[in-house]
C-alpha cells in the first residue's frame, strides 16, 4: 500500500531536549512538506523540500531543523529553541512537475506535548 | 496575514440535504484550489480540486465551484450522509508560492445528522 508513514504518534519533549519526527514516504514523490496544527487554526509550512539534499524555509522556520538525504525520508527536528513546539504536526508530499496542479497527500501526524 | 479565509467555524446539516461550505482567498496569485477533509487525530484527506482555468470540478457527490472575480470557491456535498462530518479545509497554492505549498483557511466542522 502506497502512502505517507509519520512516526511516532505521540511524542513528548522534556525542556531543552531537541526530539526528531519521522516522515517516510512510498509514493515516489519529489517534494515533502512539513505543516504544524495548532488548535482552532489551518495548517502552517514549517520546511519543504522539492528535490533531494535541497530544501527550503516555509512561513514559520523558526526553532526547526530538517534533512533530505533520500527521496523516501523527510524527518523534521524540534529543537530547543522552538519556546512553543507543543502542536500536532503533519508531513505531506506530492508529485513535483514543475506546475501548481498536483495534491499533497498527508501522514496521519505526529502530536507533540511538552512534559 | 490569513490569505485564505473560512469564515463558518460549523455547519450543521440534514442527511440527505445538500452540504455548502464557503471560502474566500485574498491572493489573486493562487491558481490551484483543493479541498480536504480531516477527521480528528488524522491527517487531511485530499477530496477534490480545481484549477483556475476552471470554474467548476464535480466528483461524484462532491462539486467545487470557483469564482475568480470574487475570490471565492465554495465545496457541495450532495447528498450529504453522516460519515461526511468532519472538518473540511480549503487550501489554495500558486507557482510563486514556496514550493508550491498549500495555504489553508482554519477550516468549518460539518455535522451531518440522520
């Protein structure tokens, strides 16, 4: 079955503690993208990438790491300098043809709490 | 700055009734509109889009109708059944936008009662 695998499903973060959020994906897509939930609001892009070794800051970067050493594997870290990371984080990918008109295509998330 | 906007938190509908769900955008740039459906604890599930060439996208019981001048789309469900209520986002994207990511409004929470 083709799709988008975030693990874990919950993840707690102690303070000062970078943590890793896992996003592989089987759909032979080009370009990944990492959104954060917050309650009562849309989706907002944290990092995106469209090619492998490439990827490029979305609107809210800040306190985020990310890595694209493979097509399948788009893993987003938390680090400790993101003061309010506590959110429900979502990874997408899609088919990259160079125009607007494809997709994303989401994991089932990844719910982030601070201990 | 919210660029796409979904201004019904909720909506509440009958089975069988006809299900409209509103948006509005601000960003004359965007040219490819979706909508998704989202259960809680889930990631979005992608439902139908359309582009701007287009002013209409119908997929089974789901139409999509685009308005460019008033930058506004708008989701039918008909008829819409009680597995239908979930939360449905609205998310727009253009080619100047990064890497062509999705802008979402906050979302409206249909209820689809028997």
């Amino acid at each position: 079955d083709g799709g988008i695998t975030q693990s874990p499903k919950y993840l707690f973060r102690k303070e000062g503690q970078n943590v890793t959020l896992s996003c592989e994906q089987n759909l032979n897509h080009d370009a990944m993208y990492w959104y954060r939930q917050d309650p009562g609001q849309g989706l907002r892009l944290i990092y995106y990438s469209q090619i492998v070794n490439d990827f490029q800051k979305g609107d809210i970067a800040e306190g985020y790491s990310v890595s694209r050493e493979k097509k399948e594997s788009f893993p987003l870290t938390v680090t400790s300098a993101q003061k309010n990371p506590t959110a429900f984080y979502l990874c997408a990918s899609s088919i990259w043809s160079g125009s607007s008109n494809q997709p994303q295509h989401f994991g089932d998330g990844t719910r982030l709490s601070i201990l | 700055d919210q660029q796409v906007k979904q201004n019904s938190p909720s909506l509440s509908v009958q089975e069988g009734r006809i299900s409209i769900l509103n948006c509005d955008y601000t960003n004359s740039m965007f040219d490819y509109f979706l909508w998704y459906k989202k259960y809680p604890a889930e990631g979005p599930t992608f439902l139908i889009s359309i582009s701007s060439i287009k002013d209409k996208n119908e997929d089974g019981r789901f139409t999509v109708f685009l308005n460019k001048s008033a930058k506004h789309l708008s989701l039918h469900i008909v008829p819409s059944q009680p597995g239908d209520s979930a939360v449905y986002f609205c998310a727009a994207s253009s080619n100047s936008n990064s890497g062509y990511a999705l802008n979402f409004g906050k979302g409206t929470s249909l209820l689809v009662t028997p």
